[in-house]
C-alpha cells in the first residue's frame, strides 16, 4: 500500500509541476511585457521633461516679463490689512458671525483674516471690498435678507 501511495504522490506532484510551470510561463511573459512597456514610458517622461526645460528656456528668453494685471477703472488696489478689515467691521457694527454671513464665508475665516492668521483669497478680497462703501443700516438690511 505504502508504493500505491509513493507513487500517487509522486505523480500528482508531476502532474501540479507541469501545470504550474505552463502558468508561471505565461505570468513570466505578461510580467516581462509590462517591464518592457513600463521602461519604454519612463524614457518617454524623461525625453518630455527634458523637452519641457528647453521650452520654458526659451519662453523666458523670448517672453517680455509679466506686468501686474490693471485694476478696475474708479477702484484702487490695495494690500489686504487685518487691522483694516477688523475696523471696517466694527464700523459696521457686526459681529464676526455676521461679517462672515455678508462675506459669505466662515466665522473662523473671519476671525483668522482679523488676527493675520490668514490672508483672504481673491474671490473673498473681491467681496470684502465690495462691502467698505456700505453703512450700518445696508449691512443690517442685508443681513435681514441672508437670514
């Protein structure tokens, strides 16, 4: 019994090696493809890239340099200033809460603009400058009509 069994043995493992070897031939393959096309786009990359370097030498040479884009007719620009925005807010009388309501925004936005944590972005620039001819009565009144 016990060379029924060896030989059983024996042969199944025969018979799993041939079939694992026809599999790993073909992952062996398909693996081999992929480093090949892998290594093909790395140089790809690296040839745009050095491409991408001698372009922009060239823009920069050929390019005049960049002036500050023109503000709107009638509107001065100017560099934000938390100690300005917190006294256009008081001005107004609201607190940051509501500030934050008529800017559309964050309390904690406001709050950090105010300390100089943080500086708003254009977007907000646009609406805080937007809100420094208003009065105490417009700003309630907009409130009123946020709430």
């Amino acid at each position: 019994m016990s060379t029924l069994s060896s030989a059983l043995k024996t042969e199944i493992s025969r018979v799993t090696r041939k079939i694992l070897r026809d599999e790993l031939l073909a992952l062996k393959k398909s693996s081999h493809a992929y480093r090949s096309e892998i290594a093909a786009l790395k140089r790809d990359v690296k040839e745009l890239r050095a491409q991408l370097r001698a372009q922009g030498k060239v823009v920069k040479k050929v390019a005049p340099p960049e002036q500050a884009p023109a503000a709107e007719p009638g509107r001065r620009t100017r560099a934000f200033s938390p100690e300005r925005f917190a006294a256009q807010r008081a001005k107004l009388g609201v607190s940051q809460a509501e500030m934050a309501k008529l800017l559309e925004c964050s309390t904690l936005s406001v709050a950090r603009w105010e300390t100089g944590k943080a500086v708003p972005r254009a977007a907000q620039a646009e609406r805080i400058a937007g809100l420094r001819g208003l009065g105490k009565r417009e700003a309630a009144q907009r409130l009123a009509a946020v709430n």
